[in-house]
C-alpha cells in the first residue's frame, strides 16, 4: 500500500471511530495516531529491506513527537486507529488484526525475556480500551472488547468482551456470563475488594478481644 492510500484509509478510519474527527485536513495534521502509524510503516519498509540502524531511528523519532512506541518488528493491518495514543506501546512480535481501535496508554507487550512470539496477537476489529495491557504470546480473537484498564494474561475467543485485572470474560456474543456489576466502564477492583476483606476480619478480631475484656473483668 503506497503512502497517499495510507493516509486515505486512516481518515476513513479517524471518521468512522473518532466522533471529534471534524475533516481530512484536521486529521492529517493534529491526529498523533495517524502520524505514529505512517512512520511505522516506513519503519517496518526499511526493516524488511534489511537496512540497519534507521528502522528504530524512525520509530524513536515517532515516539518522540507522538508518544506512541510501535517496534517496527510488530506486523498491523489495516485501518488500525490510535485515539488519543499517549503512552500506547506494541511490541516486536505483536501481530494487529484490520480495524482495530487502541486507546491512550494500551500497552501491546512481553512478560519477560522470552525470545522468539512474546507479544500477543489481535484479530480483526478489536477495541482495547484506554490503559489495558494485553501480555505474551497470546491471541485476543475478532470482535473482542477489552475494557479500560485491564490486564489479560490468557488468550480471549472471539466475539468477548474482558473486564478487570486479572482480565475476565464478562459477555460473550453479547450474552452476559457475570453479574451486571461487572462492565467495561465499571471495573472491579480487587485491592478495595482485599482492603474491605482485611478491615471486616479486623473489625471481628477487636469485637473478639473487647469480649474477651469483658468476661475477664466479670
């Protein structure tokens, strides 16, 4: 795909995913999404061509100016969109599905020193909600949503949408399969959870020794 038809299908894409997206013109020069994406491609161009040095240069230079890391190692389809994108992060070996849609602070990324696949792979028409981390060598299937601030550590099939740290599968092909407290944009979190445990076992041990107290004293 040349550069010009590029750039035509992440407006198309900034338009169909971004309801602030106002025209052609304002995307091409404000969207970091747009500009991240285009020096990747010309990064991962120069790394298949086997040129040295200038593959990272050019993904540090976009990181630079857009706050958007893509190693030029990682493989991305068409019409992926970054809205927002500060902070958002893919890995070498990360594969992106078409039409795909990142948020700010998603990172795409490894869970160790592994060597050869460590970074996940995306179907087709993912959403990865803003500051969710999907980690390792595993594949998130078509049409999943993961929710804003997720971690997901195990592969997710297709048609799910994943909640919560660890990352849980709350629907399936819509259907839900947990309680209505669980949803993308209201997350459970599981240090309130343990603090609120740890307090209620607290509480039982002081009416314990106030007890204890009492029946001494009698």
């Amino acid at each position: 795909m040349g550069l010009i038809a590029e750039i035509k299908e992440q407006v198309k894409a900034a338009k169909e995913k971004d309801p602030a997206a106002l025209s052609a013109f304002e995307i091409i020069l404000t969207y970091s999404g747009l500009h991240a994406i285009i020096h990747y491609r010309v990064s991962h161009w120069l790394l298949k061509h086997r040129i040295p040095f200038f593959p990272r240069a050019v993904s540090q230079y976009a990181k630079f100016i857009t706050g958007i890391e893509i190693h030029p190692g990682a493989q991305i389809g068409r019409g992926l969109f970054i809205d927002h994108g500060m902070g958002v992060v893919v890995g070498e070996t990360t594969i992106i599905g078409d039409d795909c849609l990142l948020y700010q602070g998603v990172t795409l990324g490894g869970t160790g020193k592994e060597r050869g696949k460590r970074h996940p792979t995306l179907g087709n028409n993912v959403i990865v909600s803003a500051g969710a981390k999907v980690l390792g060598s595993i594949t998130i299937g078509n049409n999943v949503i993961i929710g804003a601030g997720a971690v997901v550590i195990d592969p997710v099939p297709d048609n799910c949408t994943v909640v919560g740290v660890p990352g849980r599968i709350v629907r399936i092909k819509g259907e839900r399969v947990l309680s209505d407290e669980f949803h993308r944009m209201n997350l459970p979190d599981p240090v309130n959870d343990l603090l609120t445990d740890l307090k209620s076992r607290i509480d039982i041990l002081e009416d314990e020794v106030k007890k204890m107290k009492t029946s001494k004293k009698i």
